[in-house]
C-alpha cells in the first residue's frame, strides 16, 4: 500500500504535464497522421498507455538499476536492432546493439542530429550570447561551445596537466585519507570536483570548492529523473541548484576577465581562460553569461560520472585482490582493463544519447544496447578485466564514451584523472570493505547506498 500512493501521485503528475505539453503544441490536421503504409514502415513495439506511453516501466527500472531490463524485454518482444515505444508522451524508437551504434555514430548532420530534450533547458538553459548577437537553441550552443574544447581537452594539453591532477591527489591523501576508516563515496567526490574546478574554472580555493559542491549534489539526481517542476522533486531541487550554480560561476567569470585585462592573471589551458579569450567563428568574444552557462555544464560532467568510475573502482579492487597485486606492479595494460571493465559492469549504465532523424522523430541510444547484452559481453555482471585481452571488444559493442562525432570530448580527461586516481591510492593503500553487502543504489548514477566506508592499510615503506 505505501508504493500505491507515491505511484498514483506519479501517473496523475505525468498526464497533467503530458495535456499541459500538448495544450502547448499546435495539434496535426488530419492530414498530417500517418498512413497505413507509413506505420507499417515504423520500428516494431508499443507505444503503452495514452499519454504515459510506457514513462512508468521506463524510469521504476532505471531507478531500481535494472534498465536493461527495459531494453531486453522489447529486444526479444520486437526486434534486437530497433523498437519503437513511447516516453513521457513522445513517440520513440530506441536503437540497440553494434547497428544502433554505427548508425547514429556515422550519420551526424547526415540522418541524425544532435538534439536536447526541452525540459533540459530547465537545468541548462539556453543563454543568448550578447556580445555576438548568437541567438540560437541549447543545441546549437553547445555545438558552438564544443568546437572550442579539442584546444583545452586534447591530450597533449592534459598530459601536461598530469603533474596538477597528481599533486591534488597527494595533497588529498595526506588530508581526507590520513585516517584508519573513510566513507569513499563523499571523498573520492571532493577529489574529482577539485580537479574539475581547477581544471575548468581555475578555482583553487577550497572554500569556493565546497561552496560549489553543496549545488552539484542536487543537479545529478535532477538529471535523470522524471522533469516534474514541483517543490519536493528531485527535478525541481536540480532547478534551483543550477541557478544559483550558474550565478556563482559568473561571478568567477567576470572576476578573471578583469584579471585578464589588468594582467593579473595569463592565459593558460583552464578552460574557463581560453574561452575569454578566444572569438568565436563570427570573431566575437563569448559574453560572461554564455560562458559560464556552458562551463557550469563541463564541470556538472567531469564531476558525477568521473566520481561514480572511482567509486567502483574502489569497490571492486577491494573485493578483487589479485586485480588488485596486478595494478600495484605498475601494470599499466591492467589499469586500463580494470577502468574499462567498470564501464561493462554498469557505471555508465544510464548513459543515453538523444537525436532527431531528419524526418524529425526522436531517437534514443543506450550504451546498455551492447555493454549488458551477453552475446558481446559474456557474463556482463561479472567484473572480469580479462575481457579486455587480445583484440578485445567487436567494433561499435564499446561505447563508454559515444564514437564519432558524438565521442565525449572528455574522454581523455577521465582516463588520466582515473590513472592518476588509481596509481596514487594502490601505491599507498590497501583497503577493505566495511559493509560487505552494501547495496549499489541508482539516484542518476550508480553510487553504494551508505557512501562505501572502507578501512585503510597503509603500506609499510
């Protein structure tokens, strides 16, 4: 009876939204449904119940970290290469397995777009950018903004930034790890943001740190849950955040473009200085607002995911010792198996792309299309760095990262911020797990449900 209510609660939510949507859309003459012959040329599947579409099974999935599940079912019901359904009351087809990947990954600008959901806006909302007279969609801005990522996020920019991430982590260790028992979740947390604050805003003042960390806290959760703008929702929480998040980023914005201008302070590969000084492709300069909507965004991504990866690697390092001694050689190919082998295992589970076909229909991919699906991954639940070996994955079954033109320009900065993480924390310490039968909990991304305490054996020098 206790689950009756809140869902009850739910599905009278999502039908007001869904008439409130769809007051808002001009409704299709007659002439514009789809002819019998048209919907015999659609994906297989189902499109659920009016209005909800099949939102409910979708997201009490993906809360309880079974989202495959989702997938699967219709993979076997429908077909393994594409299915149609319907989310939040928008008609879908979800692409799935090595076909799904190559499609979407080679037909960018072609039959497929990059495209964000409008509710999105709510969190990361669309910023006009003054200073060109740019006025275009969240989508067309963070195409903008992307093309000027390669020069901060290549990896010659960030090898050079190896030396930084490693002092961080020392410095870390001898404060937040100089005790017999810690709780890994909120400090491998305060490690990644201080590197992503650095990294992104040149921030190097804990303080300002923590002031930030109490607002990202609220926005993971928002992220994936259903986009419900009601006080006392994870959405609406994530909302707030963001504003006052984005408030706090400016500041900083407008503070080193006076200490760029009184020469205070150099141009140098933080991201945030490079975008205040360099135009973009109309030769125009990035307003402060525009940037810091866009950096609040990159640091809002090199922080949740890159936390939940050393989170787990944690986890299974501890319950895995052999994996363990192999890393602790200073087996370089072994810490590239482990830190792929999280991303099997599920840490990016509820990684999802959207796009527009050019007909205008909505696609959605999952990396769970290939990782979870055993004909790829044998025993995809089991952590086994061994998989990796000889010539590894068939092509387009391993996507943590996307491919193509939709490859996250991040990518680089999280395999060397996990390097840098693991050779620290192994050369240092070994550790085990205080609660053996801790629970791994979904709230966005995937985290251990009392934050995975641990207790710390320091090596003997």
């Amino acid at each position: 009876m206790e689950f009756l209510f809140p869902l009850s609660l739910l599905l009278i939510l999502i039908v007001l939204v869904n008439i409130f949507l769809k007051k808002r859309k001009p409704q299709p003459t007659t002439g514009n449904h789809p002819s019998d012959e048209q919907i015999q040329l659609l994906p297989p599947g189902s499109t659920g119940l009016p209005l909800i579409g099949e939102t409910l099974d979708y997201f009490f999935k993906l809360k309880n970290g079974v989202l495959e599940k989702f997938v699967a079912e219709r993979m076997k019901n429908y077909s393994s290469k594409v299915f149609r359904t319907s989310l939040i009351g928008q008609p879908t087809a979800i692409l799935c397995g090595p076909e799904g990947n190559k499609f979407l990954f080679s037909n960018e600008k072609k039959l497929v777009q990059v495209w964000i959901p409008s509710y999105f806006d709510k969190i990361f909302p669309k910023v006009d950018n003054a200073d060109s007279g740019v006025a275009s969609s969240n989508t067309e801005q963070t195409k903008l903004i992307r093309k000027q990522l390669p020069a901060v996020l290549k990896l010659e920019n960030l090898v050079s930034y190896i030396g930084t991430m490693d002092a961080v982590m020392k410095q870390q260790l001898r404060t937040e790890w100089n005790r017999e028992k810690i709780n890994v979740v909120p400090t491998v947390s305060k490690f990644t943001l201080t590197l992503a604050c650095r990294f992104f805003l040149g921030i190097e003042d804990p303080e300002k740190v923590e002031e930030i960390s109490k607002y990202v806290r609220d926005i993971d959760p928002g992220i994936m849950s259903i986009p419900i703008d009601f006080p006392g929702t994870n959405f609406n929480r994530a909302i707030k955040a963001s504003k006052m998040m984005r408030e706090k980023i400016q500041l900083i914005v407008r503070q080193t473009k006076i200490d760029l201008q009184e020469k205070r302070a150099s141009v140098s590969k933080n991201l945030l200085m490079h975008l205040l000084s360099t135009s973009d492709e109309n030769g125009q300069f990035f307003s402060e607002s525009y940037i810091a909507s866009h950096v609040f965004a990159l640091v809002e991504g090199g922080y949740g995911t890159v936390t939940s990866t050393l989170t787990f690697i944690m986890k299974y390092l501890s319950e895995f010792p052999h994996v363990y001694d192999q890393v602790l050689k200073g087996d370089l190919t072994q810490s590239y198996k482990v830190f792929s082998s999280i991303f099997i295992f599920g840490i990016h589970e509820e990684q999802m792309e959207i796009a527009k076909s050019k007909e205008q229909n909505e696609l959605h991919w999952m990396a769970k299309g290939t990782h979870e699906n055993p004909d790829y991954f044998p025993n995809p639940k089991q952590f086994d760095p061994s998989r990796f070996e000889g010539n590894g994955p068939p092509p387009f079954t391993f996507t943590p990262f996307g491919g193509g033109p939709r490859m996250c320009p991040g990518h680089e900065y999280a395999r060397i911020v996990v390097l840098v993480f693991m050779h620290n924390a192994v050369t240092k310490f070994r550790w085990e797990k205080l609660l053996p039968k801790e629970k791994v909990v979904h709230n966005a991304i995937p985290t251990m449900d009392q934050g995975l305490p641990v207790r710390l054996h320091p090596h003997k020098q």
